[in-house]
C-alpha cells in the first residue's frame, strides 16, 4: 500500500468509449498531480490540484481530458472518445512538501 | 537540450559492484527526486534533496547546487536493485517535477 490508492488497476476499453479513473489519497494532501506514462518513457505531467483548485494543465490534456478534485480529496480523470494513443498508465501522485507519493497507476488499454 | 539529464541510459553491473547514477539540471529547483520504478511496477520515491547528501540503507544521495549535478549511489548492488532510477527536478516557480530520462540499471548475480 503507497498511500494513493488507484482504481481501477487496470481498463481495457474499445476506441470512442469513455472511461474514469479515480485516485484517493489515503490522508489529507494539499497538492494532487496526474501524469501518464507510456511503455519506456518518463512520466509526462498532465495536471495538477492544489486542494480542490486545478492550478495548471498540460498541453498534453486535450478536451477530451477532463480532471476534478470536488472536496480537495479525491480525484477523477476521464478521457472521453478514447483513442488508441491514449493507451498508457496513468498515475496520480501527492506531494506534502517532504516528498512524492505515488499510486500504483491505472494502466489503459484502449483497443 | 532536456532541462534534466541523466547518465548513463543504460547500466549493467554484477552483484557487489558500487553503483553511480547522475543527475544534472539546467532549471531553477526547490528540491531533486530520486525515484525508483520496477518493470511494471509503481513509482516509489527514495529521496527528495535541497542540499547535501541523504542516505538510506545502501543508497546515498548527493547534490552540488552551485553545480546542479546529483548522483544516486548504491553499494553492494544485489539482483533485486535491478530497476529503473529516475531522477526529477521540482521546479523553483511551481511544483511541477521535470522528469529525466531515467536509467535502466541491471545487476546480474
């Protein structure tokens, strides 16, 4: 167990669905990043909470992508009209000054 | 030019040998992350740096400011080390991380 809970580990899903993850941190966390990785790259960052305020996005997140953290806890990311070059591994991270905790990823299959 | 540079990509080293990852960055940061990724695995942090050295069981880390370079040590290198190391920067103006490239380290028993 990380301290970032993500869910679900892993989605298979046909191209033009939608699709919605979640991450939960376990305790409280002012700062809340998604990023997306892809097979042998580095993280590439696509957003970032601050408590519930979405303070910068990625050029990367296009409209399709949409991220909320309603009550600055939790938070959701959907991709809507998936495409196969949204396949990767989504992971959400959370930072309380002293360093980064990751979750284990939700790894996206779009087929 | 990337904002964070590792080397060396790639590192394969038998089991015992004293391993040295390094870091240099080009950008004003807070604080270096030292990360560690197993094939399919999460991310797990090992160390955030703003100064000086840290060190953990068998690993170590170090960071020259005034020189922007850090290196990751790791001594008597065993099998189960075999992973990915990530070093990040956390940027100055926001808390954003610049990722290297990472360096795929394997050590063969």
């Amino acid at each position: 167990d990380t301290g970032v809970s993500q869910d679900p580990r892993h989605k298979i899903t046909k191209r033009g669905q939608n699709v919605t993850f979640r991450c939960d941190p376990i305790s409280e966390h002012n700062r809340l990043y998604w990023y997306r990785q892809t097979l042998g790259q580095g993280p590439e960052f696509l957003t970032y909470f601050q408590n519930e305020a979405q303070l910068e996005k990625s050029r990367l997140l296009s409209d399709r992508f949409s991220a909320e953290r309603p009550k600055g806890s939790f938070s959701t990311l959907e991709i809507q009209r998936t495409e196969q070059g949204d396949s990767a591994m989504y992971l959400c991270a959370v930072d309380r000054n002293y360093g980064y905790t990751f979750g284990s990823g939700t790894r996206l299959t779009v087929v | 030019k990337n904002e964070v540079e590792q080397s060396p990509q790639n590192l394969t080293a038998q089991e015992g040998e004293f391993i040295t990852i390094n870091c240099s960055y080009s950008v004003g940061i807070s604080a270096l992350h030292w990360l560690q990724q197993h094939p399919g695995g999460g991310i797990v942090s090992l160390f955030m740096l703003s100064s000086g050295k840290k060190k953990h069981g068998r690993l170590i880390a170090t960071i020259n400011i005034q020189e922007k370079h850090s290196s990751l040590h790791i001594t008597a290198s065993h099998p189960r080390d075999s992973a990915v190391y990530i070093c990040a920067a956390r940027m100055d103006s926001n808390y954003q991380l610049i990722w290297g490239a990472g360096t795929k380290l394997i050590i063969k028993p």
